[in-house]
C-alpha cells in the first residue's frame, strides 16, 4: 500500500449507530487530518493531529470523536449522527511541524446517514 | 473575515485551453495550492506558488499575483481525463488551509 488510504470508502448508517472511519497513511508523515466535503462547499478542516497530539478542533459536535494512537494511523469514530452529517470524509497527511506543508488525501469515505 | 472565490464551473473542448481564476481575502499569506480531485477520488496534489510568476509543470500552469490575492490555473491541450474538479486553497498566517469550494471542469470531445 502506498499514499494514503481510508476504509471503508462507503458507510451506511442509521441515527442510532455507532461506527469508524479508519485512515492509514505510508508516507512517514507526522501530521494527519480529517476533513468533511459536501457538495459545492469548501472542505471543512475537523481535526488535526501533529506528532500524535490534537492541535484544531474547529467546533465540531462530539458525535465525531477522532482517535491518533500513531503517526501513521488515524480514527474517527461516529455516534448518533444526523441526516446532515452525510458527507464525503478525508482524510489527510503532511510533513509535520511548522510551516508550509504540502497536504496528501486519501480516496475518502462517502458517509450517508438514514 | 478569509474568503477563497472560484468559479463553480467550466466548459472547455477537447485540445483547447482553460484558465480556472481564484480569488482570495486572507489573514496572512504563506502561499496557494492547487489541487485536482476526479470524482469520487482523492484530491490530489498539483501546484504551491508562494512568490508571484507563473510555475510551469508540464500543461498545467499555475499563476500567483500576491498584491491582487489572485490566482489561475492554466490547462493547455485539455484531454478528457483533465474532466475534474479543480480546488484553490491559501495558507495563512497561522499555516491554515483556506479551501474554496472547487471549480468542476467539463471537458467535450
């Protein structure tokens, strides 16, 4: 495996469930990140992680709970979602640390909610 | 507060030649990207420009103008795989990404 990758790319869910997304990256990077994608919107950063520690929670609800127990492995897992929350979720891996840092995304998973 | 304007879409032919602008507000500067992500894959890496010029990379062109906060991406002899969408994101101050909301790049034969 090479780059970065996400399973599963397709997750269907009810309100009630509880699930995780799951993001791997093989490039030696130390920062990870998830983001939210929906249809003619700019990607919305969530969660940033930078060696291992969380750095931004850009005010999102608590039903999304990320998890970094590695440089190299990213989670976030999902309870009591809304229809709303259906979206395409990436996730992505850079360098680390400070300054400009080129960004690599993995394929995504499409989220619906029911 | 930090806005990034791009086009929603575009139509181009096949062969032809596409510029796709961006237009950006920011609190600080610490460069712009482009990135092109087919349908239903990853956004994948294009261009950085942080000093102003156009940087060249084989038919993808990328133009910065720092004191106008503009940008575009210049596509020449368009092929059908070029069919995307193209997504402007700036750095700021603070080495956040400012994304905007993509340009979806229609490309017929």
């Amino acid at each position: 495996e090479t780059g970065v990758t996400q399973t599963p790319r397709h997750l269907v869910m009810g309100m009630t469930n509880k699930k995780s997304l799951k993001c791997e990256q093989h490039l030696g990077h130390n920062a990870m990140y998830w983001y939210k994608q929906s249809a003619k919107k700019p990607l919305e950063l969530m969660f940033v992680y930078n060696f291992k520690e969380q750095t931004e929670n850009n005010s999102v609800p608590s039903r999304f709970s990320p998890e970094c127990p590695n440089s190299s492995h990213l989670f976030l897992h999902l309870h009591t979602l809304q229809p709303e929350d259906s979206a395409l979720y990436l996730c992505a891996s850079s360098q680390g640390g400070q300054g400009v840092d080129t960004q690599y995304f993995g394929p995504g998973t499409r989220l619906t909610v029911l | 507060g930090q806005n990034i304007d791009q086009p929603t879409e575009m139509t181009a032919t096949e062969g032809a030649i596409v510029q796709i602008n961006c237009t950006y507000q920011t609190s600080g500067f610490n460069g712009l990207f482009w990135y092109q992500q087919h349908a239903g894959e990853a956004p994948t890496f294009l261009s950085y420009n942080v000093l102003d010029g156009l940087e060249e990379k084989g038919r993808f062109s990328s133009f910065l103008s720092r004191s106008k906060g503009y940008s575009y991406l210049l596509l020449k002899e368009l092929q059908m795989k070029d069919s995307a969408s193209y997504l402007c994101a700036v750095m700021d101050s603070n080495y956040q990404l400012i994304w905007g909301a993509g340009t979806k790049l229609i490309i017929k034969p």
